[in-house]
C-alpha cells in the first residue's frame, strides 16, 4: 500500500517530465548525415575545404517547425529524427559564403541575408543566425526565407528540398542541390569607360537601399539569387524573374537602365551602351 501510494505521489511529475521532452528527440531516434548532389556538384566537383555555408531546416509533415542549423562544414550535420514519422527538409548554400554575407547588419550580430530567422529578438529586430556543429531542436524557429525568398541577394545560391522524408536504415540523406541563381554579364568598350572612376548598378529586387559597387572593367559577372511568388511550387525549373538593371557611372550625367529577364541557371550578356 506504501509502494502504490509514492507510485500516486510521484506520477504527476513523471508526466511533467515527459512533456517537457516533447520538443527533443525520441529516445529511440536514428542518426542520419546529408550528402550533397545536383547542380552544385557539378558546378564544384573539386574543393580543398567547405567554404560555404549551408542552412538546413527540418519541420515535421505538418509544416511544424522541428530543428534548423546553420553548417560551414558538410561534415558536421547530424539529424536525429524518430523512425515512424516524416519530415519536410529544406536546405539553401551560398558558395564561399563566408566571405559574401554580411555578419553585422541592422543592429544584428550574426549571419544575415538568406539566413535570417523568423523570430523578432528582444530589441525587435529580426534575429540572425550563428554558425554550429549541431542541429538546434525548436518548434518555433526556423530560416525565414528557405520557403520562399523575399529579396534578391548578389551572390550564387543552391537550393535542396525533400516535400516528404521518412527515415530509412542507411541514414543518409541526399540533398539535390540546384542553381537558384541567374548570371548577367556586362561588357564595357574600353574607351568609352577610361574616364569613368567607378560604376554602380542597382537591380530593384535587391533589399531596399542596397547599393553595389563595381571597379572599373572591361567585363563584370553578377550573379543574382531569385524569388519566386508561390509558396506550394517551391523552386520550379522554369525559375524566372522579371528585373530592371539600372546603371550608374561617374563621370556621367545620366544612368543606363535595362529591363532583364533573369532565368535560372542561365547567363543574359549586355553590351553596355553608353
């Protein structure tokens, strides 16, 4: 009668216990690593050492969100997920990343860009991400922009997505990674530009106030990540965006404006006229 009444006395804390694990891993989850394919392979078949960073999100079948972390080292990814469930996973790499996103940016210390967070900090500012070894578990967080970008970013980025995942015995999970990037590349008669001191373009997908400064060149590449509109067609092949390049040189009295057809995967060449 003494067991059965301690039994009664602690159960309600063996229930409290539990729920406060609900938001960890299963106990009898398995591990799983990610492995990389697709276009990004084939555009970097050969690297002496993971540059990039890679954002990747896990959310259950529901759309909930289930961990997230922001990787610069492919090595390190390790996934714990509970063998009679499935997953959405969502994933987005910025080739030699660490030199290309802003670590500091309205107030926030962090990586910015693509890999902001959904959540607002406790000064209202939008949250950034820091760079891990492992996955954070929360059903609240994730990456703000991995379902469907808002701004245009200048610089390459791969895209990876599983609609629906369930955990098998080889624990490997491969990421498709494709071109979310379309190429512009201007080219300048040499003569026309020897007075110029320096060119600025503006591309009005580009976050508001954002300017890019170009030196002097006979020829420049600008590589633009895209966006598109619709949440449930989540990257299609036929990726476009619609787009205004405007041209800016000192030494000028006016700018050079194009209207663009950005294409995913695909280079659109101008010839600058000035």
């Amino acid at each position: 009668m003494k067991q059965t009444s301690l039994f009664l006395l602690f159960f309600p804390l063996l229930l409290w216990s539990c729920k406060d694990e609900e938001q960890c891993p299963a106990k009898d989850y398995v591990e799983a690593t990610f492995q990389l394919t697709g276009e990004w392979a084939e555009d970097y078949p050969q690297f002496e050492e993971f540059m990039d960073y890679i954002g990747i999100e896990v959310l259950h079948a529901d759309g909930t969100p289930y961990a997230y972390g922001l990787f610069n080292d492919i090595t390190d990814p390790k996934i714990k997920l509970c063998p009679n469930e499935q997953y959405i996973i969502r994933a987005m790499l910025v080739p030699d990343g660490r030199e290309k996103i802003p670590v500091s940016l309205n107030g926030c210390l962090g990586i910015t860009d693509i890999f902001w967070l959904n959540k607002i900090n406790s000064e209202g500012r939008r949250r950034c991400s820091e760079v891990g070894n492992n996955f954070i578990y929360d059903n609240e967080v994730h990456f703000w922009q991995l379902e469907c970008p808002l701004y245009t970013y200048p610089y390459k980025i791969y895209a990876g997505h599983i609609p629906l995942y369930t955990p098998s015995s080889e624990h490997i999970i491969t990421l498709d990674m494709k071109r979310m990037f379309s190429t512009i590349l201007l080219s300048y008669d040499e003569e026309a530009i020897a007075e110029v001191d320096a060119i600025f373009y503006y591309l009005n997908h580009f976050e508001e106030n954002e300017i890019f400064y170009i030196n002097r060149k006979e020829e420049q590449k600008i590589d633009c990540s895209l966006i598109w509109e619709t949440k449930n067609n989540w990257l299609p092949n036929n990726c476009f965006l619609n787009d205004e390049l405007r041209i800016s040189m000192t030494n000028k009295p006016y700018d050079i404006v194009y209207s663009l057809k950005l294409e995913r995967g695909k280079i659109q060449k101008i010839d600058v006229e000035l």
